[in-house]
C-alpha cells in the first residue's frame, strides 16, 4: 500500500499564495512511486492550480463538497462540480463538523456522492477531548466509521481513505495536545479491527489509514512508524512548502 501525505491548507492563502506555493513544492519535491502527495487548497484555488499542478508529482483534494449534484442549494459547491478538478476530497473534518454543524448523516451522503463522482473521500473522524475524557473514544469511531461508509458498497472499498484525527491533537484546538504513537496506535487497531469485522479481512486491508493532528517535520517519522499508519494529514505544517517537503522526504526514508 501507498504512503499519504496529504497537507489539508484549511482556510488559508489566497488564490496567489496559492498558486506561489505549489510552484515552490513542485521545484523541490521528488517523485517516489511508493507516496502518494495530495494537497487540499481552499476551494477558489481549485481551478487555477488544477492547471498549474503536475499530476504526477501531487495530486489535488477538495477540502469538502455537497452531496447533490446539482441544484438550489445556494452557497453549496458539489461534487459534480469538483470532479474534473481532483482526485480526492476531504469529507467529515472535525472542523465541519463542530465549527459548522455537519452529522453523521450528512458525511455519509457526502462519502456516496464523492465516490459517485469518481473522486476518493478521506474520511475524517475523531473524539474530542470531552469525549475522550468521558470514555467515548470507541463509541465515537465506531459510529463515525461505519456511518460515514454506510453507503459504500463493497465494490468501491478499494476508492476510500480514513483519517483518524483526534480533535484535542489539532494544533488549532484550545489546549491541544500531542499524542503519544501509543495514543494514536490504540485507536488506529480499532479503525482496522472494526473495518475487518464488517467488511472482511481482504477487503479492510486495501483501506488506507491515516494520522492527523500536530503532525510536524520532528514528529512525522514517530507516527509513520506506528503499526497501521499509512500516511499523515497535515495542517499546519503543509502550510510551510520547506516542511512539507520535509516529511515527503522522511516518509520515503521510514518506508525505504
Ligand atoms: P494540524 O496539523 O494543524 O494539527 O491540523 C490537523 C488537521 O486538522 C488536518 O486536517
């Protein structure tokens, strides 16, 4: 399986510094067939750097799209409308859902309408820290997992990602904290056990999963080394192209 790294630039850079960044990525950054560069600008700098990029050195993400297709939803972007864009889309932030209100319900149309469109979901899910600290942690992956890919059937497996972000370990979040590989390992087992238990063994291992939360140059080959960590989603620090660039690299050394 591919490693990601997939740098997520939330609610940053204009259409410009957007467009310079990648321009600077794309001078450093060294192609290795095993890792797999996704980046995700905000929506207005899909379309320029959708031209600008060199597919075969990083892909593109959406950082969200609705769900129907088309029609009086206004305000919304589909994702019919991304799908010439992008390979990927990030569905179910923890930011959407807590900061702008989206459920279960609405992730899991998401996910059906992304793959629909022929575009790969990363699907994110995560306790915060109340839910953490209220012992919760395992109902919580276990009803965002399985809602958010309760329609996807079995054929399309195979055109999904996790990302297992833990809010309290977002760096934006009020207090963050780092967590520890062990933290992280716990719940990563989880993800893989319950992906096992309902889709079976051969069909759960095709499915990439993913850490996000804090993730930097210094700490990125601890948590690539985690068992069951296939990549890494980034904030923060994808927003620096030299850093970024950085982790590229110590992914290609941890999976040397
Ligand atoms: P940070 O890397 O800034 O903690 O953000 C993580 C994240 O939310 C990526 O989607």
């Amino acid at each position: 399986m591919k490693t990601y790294i997939v740098g997520n630039w939330k609610m940053n850079f204009t259409v410009g510094e957007s467009s310079l960044y990648l321009h600077k990525l794309l001078q450093r950054i060294k192609t290795y067939r095993d890792i797999e560069v996704v980046v995700a600008p905000s929506l207005m700098a899909l379309q320029p750097l959708s031209l600008q990029v060199d597919r075969r050195k990083i892909k593109l993400s959406a950082q969200n799209a609705y769900f129907q297709d088309f029609g009086a939803y206004t305000g919304e972007v589909s994702a019919s409308q991304i799908r010439s864009l992008v390979d990927y889309c990030i569905i179910g932030h923890s930011e959407r859902r807590h900061i702008l209100g989206e459920t279960n319900k609405d992730v899991r149309q998401k996910v059906a309408a992304v793959i629909r469109n022929g575009m790969t979901p990363i699907l994110c899910i995560g306790e915060t820290a109340e839910e953490r600290k209220n012992g919760e942690t395992t109902d919580i992956i276990r009803d965002q997992l399985l809602s958010g890919l309760s329609e996807v059937s079995s054929e399309d497996l195979d055109k999904i990602i996790i990302a297992y972000e833990p809010v309290w370990a977002i760096s934006t979040t009020k207090a963050a904290k780092m967590a520890t590989p062990d933290d992280i390992k716990e719940v990563l087992d989880l993800i893989h056990k319950l992906l096992k238990k309902t889709y079976g063994e051969e069909d759960a291992e095709k499915i990439p999963v993913l850490y996000g939360g804090s993730v930097k140059a210094t700490n990125a080959e601890a948590y690539l080394s985690i068992p069951g960590c296939n990549g890494l989603l980034i904030g923060g620090a994808s927003l620096i192209a030299p850093e970024f660039n950085d982790i590229i690299e110590i992914a290609k050394q941890v999976r040397a």
